[in-house]
C-alpha cells in the first residue's frame, strides 16, 4: 500500500533572518518546497501539502523552562532588558533577532502539525523540514536552535502511547535531544555524526549510553572527518539497524540534516545526496507504521534542497529524475538532482575513516548490544 505522505510547509518559515553573516539561512526551506513544486512531487494523490500552525507556550513547557520561554518571548519584541548571556544568546551562533520567538514557534508548531497528522491517521508519514532543532537545551539556546522540537514532537508521541526510536543522521551529534531522555528507556535515541573530537558539540562518544534506565538506550556512532558514503552506510546497516529492529519501534522519528555533505561549508564528512538518500531509504525499509522525518543541519544551500527533494521522494515512494526541472535549474544554477563525479579524498584519510568507524562500532557493540538482547 502506497504510503499516505504529508509535506508541512508554509513561505513564514522562510523568511527571518538570524544575521546577515549567520550560515543557517532558512531561505533554504523555500529552495526545497519549489524544487519538489517543480518535479510536480505534491501532485501525487498519496501526497498532502500541510500549513504549519504555531505551537502554544504551554507545548514547549514539556520541555523548556518558562523563565526561557518568557526571554526569547521578550526577545521577539526587541527588549534589551533581558540577561541574554543567562539564555546564551548573543553574536554568533545564537544571536537575538526581532521575531526570534514567532519565527522559533512556527517551526516547533510545524512538528506538531506532522506529529498530529501522523495521530490522526492522515497520514503515515510526515515531514517537517522546518523542524530538527536538536541542539536547544531546556533553559538556554545551543548551536543555532531555539526551541528542541524533536523533543517536543517525540514526547508528543509518547504521551499518546507509542515506542519512539529517535535517529539522527545531521553531522552534529543530537545532544539536545540525548539529554531529554539520557535516564529513562521510554526512547531509543541513536545518532550518527562527526565525532566531537573535531566538531561542535564536542558530545556524542561511543561511551555515552544512558545512564540509570536509560542504560542502553542512548547510541552514538562517532565518524571521522571525510567519511563517505559506502563508510556510513556501512556504519548505519552495522549499528543502527539491528538495534531499530530489535527495539520495534511503531514509531519512527528521524532527523535528516544534510550538513553531512561534502559541500558543507562548516562541516567535515563527505556525503553525496545519493549517499544520504540511500541512509533514508534504509530507515524506510524497517517499515515502522508511522514516521515522523524533520530537517536540521545544511549549510549549502543547494545541496539541502537537492537532499531533502530526494529524501521527500523516498519517503513518498516516487522516483524523481536526475535532470531539473528547467525553470528551477536556470534560477538557481544546478542541472542534477544527483551529486556528479567522486569527491577527492587521499588514500589514507579514506582508511583512517574506515577504521574510526569499525572501532566506534565496535564499540556500540560492546557497550549497547548486549543491554538490547542483541550478541
């Protein structure tokens, strides 16, 4: 049975601006709704095209603490009364715009219109491109991320009674999301990135796998800088996989970053868009009844368009063609949906790859296998 797929997006989702210097542009959200309007892909009668609605203060309380609330609240209207070091924000990664606040609860609410599409059995699968903030933190903002909608949306899911497995495929280790349910078993969370000995957050060793029930149910599989993709789909299929068949989970949430891809330009693996759709794919063929998919990670802005096209189409159960669509090529400058050509990587970097993640794998193995029933 073809998979009933909604797509939750609407232009406010596109149109703040953190900085005028800030890598996360979310005009990059825009670039993926036309490329998949230009394929045609929101015609298919399986497929449903949502409007986002805001997500209310009383939602994001399952998770942040009102004092953090009430500060980008404030924030939003431009009052500089507030202890902005307190909440970290400030120049950088976390700086305070007008509408900090409305842009950061649209976005949170786009999750929960996908999480209640998915409840209400509109639909068996719902993508929020918007969504995958995984960094935010209870009281403060983390690594570009207001308000951790992954968290909001998977506690969501299990206070209507359904087994969550939470993966992450972003480049950047889902510590956000690992400290909301680092000591309880009600999720699993596995995370797939760059290990932290070279990328922010610095989090996300083999070692860390929960901690009282939560023993076994946090995992992450640390990668080395240039990890192409035969090594992480060879670290997904090795790790992840039998650990999400052994856990059954009836629901799926995933959070897809692509800032994975060779052409990030703050990032350090090596990822085609074929790659990351075929890590999407393999998540699709566990065949959990419902599947909550969001956004993050994604620094060039094409490359996220063009990955995030494909993953839509997986998720859909379409084939879309490698050649753009003209109107959308010309405008932006890309012919292929498909990366083209091999990605330059020295011999040595490509074997100290492989055996990083032969050793983290190890030891996932060792430290996680056995906890889950699994040799």
């Amino acid at each position: 049975m073809t998979r009933k797929t909604a797509f939750v997006y609407a232009d406010g989702l596109s149109r703040h601006v953190l900085s005028e210097t800030h890598p996360m542009k979310p005009a990059r959200l825009r670039y993926t709704y036309e490329l998949l309007q230009a394929y045609g892909a929101f015609d298919a009668p399986n497929v449903s095209l949502v409007n986002p609605r805001v997500a209310g203060a009383d939602e994001m309380l399952s998770y942040h603490t009102p004092e953090y609330i009430d500060a980008v609240r404030r924030l939003n209207d431009g009052d500089m009364g507030v202890d902005q070091g307190r909440f970290n924000f400030g120049p950088g990664d976390n700086p305070a715009y007008r509408g900090i606040y409305d842009a950061s609860a649209l976005s949170t609410g786009a999750t929960l219109t996908a999480v209640e599409m998915l409840l209400s059995d509109d639909a068996d699968a719902a993508f929020s491109i918007s969504g995958g903030l995984h960094h935010a933190m209870p009281s403060y903002a983390y690594g570009f991320c207001v308000f951790n909608d992954p968290v909001i949306g998977i506690k969501r899911l299990l206070a209507a009674g359904m087994r969550v497995a939470y993966v992450d495929i972003d480049c950047h280790h889902g510590d956000g999301v690992q400290h909301a349910f680092y000591d309880t078993d009600s999720a699993l969370t596995i995370s797939l990135h760059e290990s932290g000995a070279f990328l922010f957050p610095g989090t996300g060793h083999a070692q860390e796998i929960g901690a009282g029930r939560g023993r076994g149910y946090s995992v992450n599989l640390p990668l080395y800088p240039y990890t192409t993709d035969d090594v992480y789909l060879w670290a997904l299929r090795e790790v992840a996989m039998p650990l999400l068949r052994r856990f059954r989970p009836d629901a799926l949430v995933t959070q897809l970053g692509i800032d994975s891809h060779f052409r990030d330009p703050i990032t350090h693996l090596a990822l085609s868009v074929q790659g990351h759709a075929a890590a999407v794919r393999e998540l699709a063929s566990l065949g959990v009844p419902k599947w909550l998919a969001l956004g993050g990670g994604g620094y060039d802005l094409q490359a996220v368009a063009r990955a995030w096209a494909l993953d839509f189409a997986v998720m859909s159960e379409q084939e879309l063609p490698a050649h753009i669509p003209q109107a959308y090529a010309d405008r932006h400058g890309v012919a292929s949906l498909h990366d083209e050509g091999e990605f330059p990587i020295p011999a040595d970097t490509v074997r100290d790859a492989r055996t990083f993640a032969e050793a983290s794998a190890q030891a996932v193995r060792r430290l996680v296998f056995s906890v889950q029933g699994l040799r």
